[in-house]
C-alpha cells in the first residue's frame, strides 16, 4: 500500500513498512546464494526484533536501540510468523530461553544488514534511509579471534586423531554384527579426518574449500602435489594451492580406503552416514570433526575451532617464512595485506613475554644466571611426554 510516511519530520510517498520487503531486498541484491542468506539471516534478525520491541514504522531512534541491544546480554529471539506476537524465544535442549552475547563483528555484520537495507528502499521510494550515518562498534583488525596452536600441540592432535581411529577400528573389529563394515567405516573417517586435520593445519585450507573441492582438483605432478581450491569470493576452483607430499600421500590413503568408488567428478571429502553415504560432506560437520579432534586431545577452548587451524598454518608460515609479510599474503591466499598483518602477533608476544620476564627479574634481583638455572630445574621436572613437546617446540623454531 503506497501511502505518505514521515520520518523526523521528512515526508517521503512509499509503501508502508512490511517485512516483505526484506525479501525483495534479498531477491534484487547481485550477491552469491551464500552472501544472499546471510542478509536474510540478518534481516531476520531484525525484523523479529521489531516484534519484540512492537515497532511496526521504525524511526531512527529505532535502529540506535536495536545497536545498543545487540551489544549487550539480551533475549535470544527468532522470527515466527505462525504466531500471534510474530517471534518467539530462542531455547535450549532443555527447553529453557537462552541468552546472548554478540561479539563486535557480529552486531557489525547485523548492522550492516540493515543500512544496506534502507538505503535500498530509499533508493527505490518505498521507505525512508532512517539508518543513514548510524555506525557499527569498531571491530580490531590487528587481532585474530581464534588462537593458534604451537607445534608441539599441532603434532599431539595428530597423533591423538591416529590414535583414536586405531581404537576405533579395533573395537568395531569385536562387534558382534556387521564386523567388516565397521571396520571399514572406522578405517575410512579415520582417514578422512587425517587428510582433513593436514590441509588445515599445513597448507591453511578453510572448511568451505574442503567441503567444495572435488577429486579432479587434486593432482600429483612428478614429486609435487597440488590441490586446486575454489576459494572464498571465487566461483570456481581456480586457485593452485601447492601441499607436502606428506599431505598428499594423506588424502591418497584416504581415497583408496573409499568404498563409493569415487570418479574424478566426485567430492573429495565425502560423508560415511547410512543415508548421507558417498555425499558431499557439509562444512558445519567439517567444523564439529575438526572442534571434537582438537577437544579429544586435551585442546577445549572456546577460543579453539576449525579455524584455528588455518590461523596456526598461517603463523607457522610467518615464523618460517622469515617474518616475511608478501610470501605468507600469497601462502594464505589473502587479497589485503592487512589480513596478513595479523600473523606479525606471534612476534610481539615473544617480546612481550620477554620483557615481562625481564621486568620482574629486576624488580626481584634476579640475574640471567639464576633464570638458566630455573629453566634447567623446570626442564628436569618435565615427564618424557612434556620434553618431547618442548623438543617439537625447539625444532620448529630452530
């Protein structure tokens, strides 16, 4: 219905707010389908904020409330149309609703949203820009928000993932029903969380490009080994990633360990369920396998996830690149330096920690000599398990 609307006292002839206008911002925006659903994820969010708060024609105030909302502990709440209010609580298993805590990116990611969303329906006349130079929390760029592992941590999930397929494979050797097919299920998702855990973990691969990548796109030339990646904003994997041989010969078993008979068009990382069997394997599941390897291994950190591990890839890169910002840029295929930038953290906590520890020897009247001989007595009470990780830590910082 096309009506005159006044918002801080400007008079604008549109169409009366309606929440089917997120969908046709949805539909006219040329975005891919992922960068689409996220705007509708957001809108969503928006609009059943509006429910929430009855604002049926909001005004810019409105919007600086829904800011302000967001960046504190607030209602987990979630469209629902098929009820009166039009939203409902979001709950937990148990049923019971849940509280949230938004981080800096993701009220910016909502915000931003929702000014590309009203700057459209002024555009277009159907609703004034009432988020018009209203701003988003600043979000700090020189920080990542997950941690990175060392390398004694990186080769003690490596060798917990082999360990747990090993347990797995022998107990499905002493099921009583279907023996061999245990057995091979076992061998096979040991396998492919292997190859999974390297890609990430050495050559910085992102779950999106795991989940996409299919058989043709790995390729063994001579000694060398590539995986051609259908990287983030491409629309086709055209991007040659070179990998160890160690990884390659990682994905090989795990091919070959493969009961789908797989062709060159097929995934190549596929999921082993009963009814999912020889399908594409989905990045959340990706996630969840990677988060519960690193949890099975003693690393259970909020701060720890799948991405994690391409962070770790990149700082490894960094450190043995030298500190040498433009090769570890192509290494982790980022298309803005600053991205990279990040990667130059591990060196300032070295420093940090340095003088931090130098600080307090002063203050304490400590000379170098007596902190040898604390490293010497702290290094005697290490169990071989601990020296062993020490030894790892020491040759890749060699």
């Amino acid at each position: 219905m096309t009506e005159i609307i006044t918002t801080n006292g400007n008079e604008i002839t549109g169409q009366q707010f309606s929440g089917s206008l997120f969908n046709d911002f949805v539909a006219w925006i040329d975005r891919s389908e992922k960068t689409a659903r996220t705007y509708l994820t957001n809108l969503r969010q928006f609009a059943a904020w509006l429910k929430y708060a009855a604002i049926t024609a909001p005004q810019r105030q409105d919007i600086i409330l829904y800011r302000q909302w967001l960046t504190v502990e607030h209602d987990g709440i979630a469209l629902a149309p098929d009820t009166a209010a039009g939203w409902r609580y979001r709950t937990d298993r148990n049923g019971e609703p849940v509280k949230v805590n938004c981080a800096a990116s993701t009220v910016k990611a909502y915000l931003q949203s929702v000014k590309q969303f009203f700057k459209w329906t002024a555009a277009n006349g159907l609703y004034p820009n009432i988020a018009s130079n209203i701003h988003a929390p600043k979000v700090r760029q020189d920080t990542h928000k997950k941690d990175a592992l060392q390398a004694g941590d990186v080769l003690t999930i490596e060798n917990s993932i082999k360990d747990t397929a090993d347990k797995k494979k022998m107990a499905a050797a002493g099921a009583k029903k279907d023996t061999a097919g245990r057995a091979q299920r076992a061998t096979e998702q040991g396998k492919r969380l292997y190859a999974m855990y390297l890609l990430t973990v050495t050559a910085g691969l992102r779950t999106i490009e795991i989940h996409r990548a299919d058989v043709k796109d790995f390729e063994c030339k001579g000694q060398q080994a590539y995986i051609y990646l259908w990287g983030k904003g491409h629309s086709e994997a055209d991007q040659k990633k070179a990998i160890a041989p160690e990884v390659a010969a990682a994905i090989r078993d795990y091919l070959n360990a493969r009961t789908d008979k797989p062709t060159a068009n097929s995934p190549l990382f596929v999921s082993t369920g009963n009814r999912s069997r020889g399908k594409r394997i989905a990045t959340t599941t990706i996630s969840t396998m990677l988060k519960e390897a690193m949890q099975a291994a003693g690393y259970d950190s909020p701060r720890l996830t799948a991405h994690s591990l391409r962070h770790t890839a990149g700082t490894a890169a960094m450190e043995t690149n030298g500190g040498d910002l433009y090769a570890t840029q192509q290494y982790m295929r980022h298309s803005d330096p600053k991205t990279t930038e990040i990667y130059l953290h591990t060196e300032t906590e070295k420093a940090d920690a340095t003088t931090a520890q130098k600080i307090y020897n002063l203050f304490h009247g400590i000379t170098e000599t007596d902190s040898r001989d604390k490293l010497n007595s702290a290094i005697d009470r290490m169990t071989p398990a601990q020296l062993e990780q020490l030894a790892g830590i020491a040759a890749a910082m060699a």
